[in-house]
C-alpha cells in the first residue's frame, strides 16, 4: 500500500536525526491496520497553549487488509514531536497528548459510528517521562515526574520517578472501558526499563563482579524462579517475550558488541546470535505462538547497547524468530530509518508482519507452526509462573542489591585473609640462613660446559 495514497506528506529528514516519533504502523488484529502520521499544515491555536509547546497535527487512519481501503480517518492535535502511541494488545491503544493518556479502541467501536472515541486513562499528575507495555498487554508502567514538562523524556534532572503498576482490563467499548487498577508504585532516581509482566517481573545481579549475572524472575505470588547464568562483560538487557522464555542482550569483550541470547524457565539457554554493533533493539511480540519480531537500528558510530544522540542511523533491518527454535522466519530492510522502531509490528496471531519500505506499508504472510512447534509451546507452558494478583512488590531489587554488596564484601575479606596468610608465612623465614642459590645455567642435566669460566668474581 503506497503511503502517498493514504495521504502521507513524507518525513523531514531534520525531525528523523533527533528521533521524532513521526510514522507508525500497527496491527490491531489480524485484518485491520492503525496507521498514524505527522502531518503538514497550519496547526489551529489553542487558548492558554504554553510557548514552549511544539505542536503538530497527526492522522489516525484505520485500514482494512487486504483491500488497503481506508474505514475511518481522525486527526489529534499533539504538543511535541515524542512518541505518542503504545499498541495495549486486544485491538486497544494508549495515546499521549502532552501529559494526559487516553485509550481507544478502533474496531470495537467501528459500528458504533465513533471508531476514534476515546476515554481518559487516569494517572498520577506529572509530567510522563516513559511508558512500558508488558509483553501480556495485562500491565502498564507509567513513569512520571512531580517537575512539569512538554516533552516525553524532557523533565529537569534531580527530581526522582514514580513508576506506577496498573493492570488493564476491558475492550474498549462503552459496556466493557478500559480499565487501569492500581497495582503499586515505587520510587526511582531516573527511568527504569523494568522487565516486567502482569505476573511477575526479572531481575539480574553481578554477585561477584566477575561478569558472571545470576538472573531470576520475581512472581506476584510465589516464590523467587532461578534461571540460567548469562556470562557478560555489560549489564545484560533482559526482555520478557513471553510467559515462560527471555532474551538477553549481553556483551562480548565491549559494550558495543552485542549477541541476542535466548533463554527459558527451565534453565536451558535456547540459543545466541551474534548481533555485531547495534543500538537499543524494538521488539513485537506474539507469546501465544513463541514468535517475536526485532528491530535493530544500526548506526556508524554506535558502541554502546544505549544509543547516543550524536549516533547517525544507518541502517535498520527487521527479522522475525520462532523463540523456542532460534529458525529465523524473516528478514528485511526498513527506510526511512526511524529511531523510534515504530513502523513495523507483529500480529497478535504471529501469523503476519508489517513493515514501511520505500514509501509503501508491506505485509508479510508467516509459515504457519509446525507439530514440533506446538509440542514445545505445550512443554514451555508447563513452566508458567502462577498467575499474578494485587499489587508488585520490588523488594526484591533491593534485597538482591544488598546480598550483592554482602557477598562482594565477604569476597574481599577472603582475599585479605589469604594475602594476610602469605604475608606471616614469608615473615617467618626472616633471620633464618638462606639458601645459596645455583647460578642459572643453560645446559641439560649432568651436561658439563664446553669452556669453563675462569674469569676472577
């Protein structure tokens, strides 16, 4: 579907550079696309709109598959150029608009006439910083801080995070809402990209800083899960794909060489690739086949997991897994690049991809699962952590932190007192004769030299 014929007015290479949330493409189930773009024009006054507001007008398109033909079309008036629209899974969407969220739900409410309608989705007062969707669609962490500001990520340093836990609930549709439950909060010094679900959440220690992770997942309800060690010379990147399976982006002798490693809750790594230099990967997920889709925005200069605004894109490439397997289902280019990664997504039914290439939406049928795929879905299953109610509790970063800071002491301690040992063990011989030691010589035992060394010592 070329993206001119949905009326796309292209993208200014300045707004790309900087990372402007500017094109998105989402599934919202297997035959309907949500198709969002910024566009070009004169942008209406607001009444009281602050100056430092960078506002902009963006299109909601809702698509029908396979025909490309356009069922709904809406326009929502932003305050900033940051991203603005999270997939909540079950045909369901949050949308920022400044430091306000609301939720919609486009094919639930097609035949009410209103496909665009929205709700508030109430929050704690603040200015947003970030928003993570559990890989389930059954959770949201919102992180704000007490400092206002109009830009996502753009608050005054110094002020700490709040991350509140909400459970979601509900289609979307005027007899079912959508509906966030509070489900705890907790206090940070900056964002955290927490690996979390609506059952439990991960976690990672360096025991011994060693390069040697214990990796554990934390339920709701019941007790800490211990999973495979990752060996990594950089804070791994953990992410949850599904209930049961994570991958880990580790290092390899520097931060900037990354490999992709798969693991299950059977402490069995499943599988690694090599990733070479890449910057912070988009995922899409389809848990309920073991599938995933990655987006890798490679870069010149990038020697890090975490990006640096001075990185130039150059290249960005989606590719599809079975997780269980490692079989790689596909693998293609993306252009433009865009930082954001969102102009790809993976069907709920892992069935379809979606990617933006050379100005046109394209969309990919995947091979359908085979037996041995179901078997191992079936088993993986089996190692589900129960079911997660009420509220998190990360108590168990803070615990782990502190065994770590123990256990690294009682490693100090040991080495003090094994050179502590060494140390008495050679005072001892202090007074005693020594021994004359041979000079050193190159001849083989009872070899007797050639020419004797009769020079005066």
């Amino acid at each position: 579907m070329p993206l001119e014929d949905l009326g796309f007015p292209g993208i200014s290479s300045t707004f790309l550079s900087v990372g402007a949330s500017l094109l998105t493409v989402h599934f919202v189930d297997s035959e309907h696309l949500l198709v969002t773009f910024s566009l070009r024009g004169l942008v209406p006054r607001l009444e009281g709109d602050p100056p430092d507001h960078d506002d902009r007008m963006v299109a909601g398109l809702l698509v029908e598959l396979p025909s490309g033909k356009v069922l709904a079309r809406t326009e929502w008036h932003l305050h900033d150029h940051g991203r603005y629209l999270w997939n909540l899974g079950g045909g369901r969407f949050l949308l920022r608009e400044g430091n306000v969220l609301w939720t919609l739900a486009p094919v639930a409410n097609l035949q009410s006439g209103q496909p665009f309608a929205r709700t508030s989705f109430l929050h704690r007062h603040g200015s947003l910083e970030a928003l993570i969707v559990s890989p389930d669609s059954k959770l949201i962490t919102v992180e704000t801080r007490s400092l206002s500001s109009s830009n996502l990520g753009d608050s005054p340093l110094g002020s700490p995070v709040t991350l509140d836990f909400y459970r979601i609930s509900g289609a979307g549709t005027e007899s079912s809402p959508i509906v966030g439950t509070p489900a705890g909060s907790v206090r940070a010094a900056s964002e955290i990209n927490l690996p979390i679900n609506a059952d439990g959440y991960l976690r990672s220690v360096d025991t011994l800083n060693n390069g040697k992770w214990s990796v554990a997942f934390e339920p709701v309800n019941g007790k800490t899960i211990k999973l495979a060690p990752i060996d990594s010379s950089c804070p791994p990147g953990l992410n949850l794909v599904s209930p049961t399976q994570f991958l880990a982006m580790s290092c390899r002798g520097g931060t900037g060489r990354v490999t992709m490693m798969a693991f299950d809750f059977n402490l069995h790594e499943m599988w690694e690739e090599p990733l070479g230099f890449v910057g912070q990967p988009a995922f899409s997920l389809a848990p309920v086949v073991g599938r995933f889709a990655v987006s890798r925005v490679n870069s010149s200069s990038s020697t890090d997991i975490l990006p640096s605004e001075e990185d130039t894109p150059m290249s960005q490439e989606v590719r599809v897994y079975q997780t269980q397997t490692g079989d790689l289902l596909l693998k293609l280019s993306c252009s433009p690049v865009i930082r954001t990664s969102e102009n790809f997504d993976l069907s709920a039914d892992g069935m379809r991809v979606v990617v933006v290439r050379n100005g046109a939406i394209e969309v990919y049928r995947l091979p359908e699962l085979t037996a041995a795929d179901r078997a191992d879905l079936a088993e993986l299953q089996k190692a589900a952590p129960p079911p997660g109610s009420g509220s998190i509790n990360l108590g168990a970063i803070a615990e782990a932190e502190s065994k770590e800071v123990d256990e690294r002491a009682a490693s100090v301690r040991a080495e003090l007192t094994v050179s502590t040992a060494a140390t008495a063990r050679g005072s001892e011989a202090v007074g005693d004769t020594p021994t004359p030691r041979k000079p050193p010589t190159l001849l083989n035992p009872g070899e007797k030299a050639e020419f004797q060394d009769k020079s005066p010592r």
